[in-house]
C-alpha cells in the first residue's frame, strides 16, 4: 500500500479522506498549511502521492505543487472549492494530475486516488535495462546516448525533439502544458510563440508514426502527455 500525503486547512476533510484512504490500508500524512506538507514531503521521501487543497495558509496549493514538481514525479491531486476552468488550467500548469473540486464524492474521490496510483507505479515501472535506458512498447530511449531507436530502427530526431521526449517519458500519464515544455526547452526567458511547441510535437508524430498514435495524446487547453 501507499503512503499519500493529504494537505487542507479543513480537519473535517482531512479526516474524511484520510479515514477512507486508511480503511484501504494506505498510510496517510496530514498538512494544514502548505509549508506542512512541504516539510513532511522533503522527511518523507517515500510518499507516493500528494493530495493538496489550493486556498491553505503560509503557502497555497499551487506553489506547493510546483515546489513537489521541481524534484519528484510523484501523482499530484489538487482538491478545491475553486471550480472556474482558469483555476483547473493553472492546476495542470502547475504539474498537477488530476483536479477534483468540492463538494466531492468520496467513492469517485478514492477511485481517481487509485487510478493516479496505478500509473505513479506504471511510471515508475518503467524498463530502465540497461541503465539510462526507458523501454514503452518498441520504443527505446537511450539517456546517455541521446538516440532514440523504434523498433530496432534509429528515429532521427533534433536535440529539442528528444528533450520533449525525454520530459514525457520521465512521468507517463502526466499532462505536461506548453509553457513546461517551453521551458525545458529554451528556458524561462524565451520570447517567442508559444505554438512553437505544438510544431515540434506534429514533427515528432510524424518520425514516431504508428507509436505516436497509440501513445501520444494531446489534452487540448492543457497541453500533452505519453501513456504507455
């Protein structure tokens, strides 16, 4: 079983999802306030997935989440009151998985916990043989080497493209924006068209062809992501 750090402000809804999620055997942590949960994330290397409600004290729940994703991969749920389309975007943009908005309902709530989960553990089962090395479905991706082979067969692709790649394959099933991909890409200090990223990744459809279709999604008005 996992252990799944719950951050809200609210006891009440601490205590609720924390009961459910320990009835299935799961160990939980429990943050009031952002700087909380940021202190038990760092001591609690093993956490396997952060629950965070967006309005808490000291530090929100966006700048939380954005703190988890400059280190770790790990499944991020926001959890809010807060339901206008802005506030979901600025969740994804931020590196979250999902967003549940409250009122919610627990059943659903642990199902979404579950899926989230399953693919933390997909992610991280990921084949890394050799060393350096990420394997999904023909598709081999040597880190060190910066080559990728499909099928046995070396994909030609600039070095913007394999770091794209790269970023994808480091988290299967997570969304990242274009403004994530923009950066890792040229930095925060690029000034250029956003859509740039949408170009590199139509190039890279097509060098990956049958594999782009079966494993590359687009999440339109939040950006893309690999699944295996």
């Amino acid at each position: 079983m996992a252990k799944i750090l719950i951050a809200d402000d609210e006891q009440l809804i601490r205590r609720l999802i924390g009961d459910c999620l320990t009835k299935e055997g799961h160990t939980v942590l429990e943050a009031e306030d952002g700087e909380e949960a940021l202190q038990l994330f760092k001591s609690n290397p093993d956490i396997a997935l952060a629950l965070l409600d967006i309005m808490m004290p000291e530090i929100d729940g966006w700048q939380v989440c954005k703190k988890i994703r400059e280190t770790s991969g790990i499944p991020i749920m926001l959890v809010s009151a807060r339901s206008q389309d802005f506030d979901q975007i600025m969740g994804f943009e931020c590196g979250a998985d999902d967003y549940v908005t409250k009122p919610f309902s627990l059943v659903v709530l642990m199902r979404r916990i579950d899926t989230l989960l399953q693919r933390g553990a997909t992610a991280v089962a990921v084949k890394r043989a050799p060393e350096n090395t990420i394997e999904i479905d023909g598709f081999i991706m040597d880190l060190a080497a910066h080559v990728v082979r499909l099928d046995g067969e070396i994909v030609d692709l600039t070095y913007k493209e394999f770091k794209i790649l790269r970023k994808l394959c480091s988290a299967l099933g997570r969304v990242y924006s274009r403004e994530q991909l923009l950066d890792e890409l040229w930095g925060n200090e690029y000034v250029g068209d956003i859509r740039t990223v949408d170009s590199h990744m139509a190039r890279i459809r097509t060098k990956l062809g049958a594999w782009a279709t079966r494993h590359m999604v687009t999440i339109y008005g939040s950006g893309y992501k690999i699944e295996k």
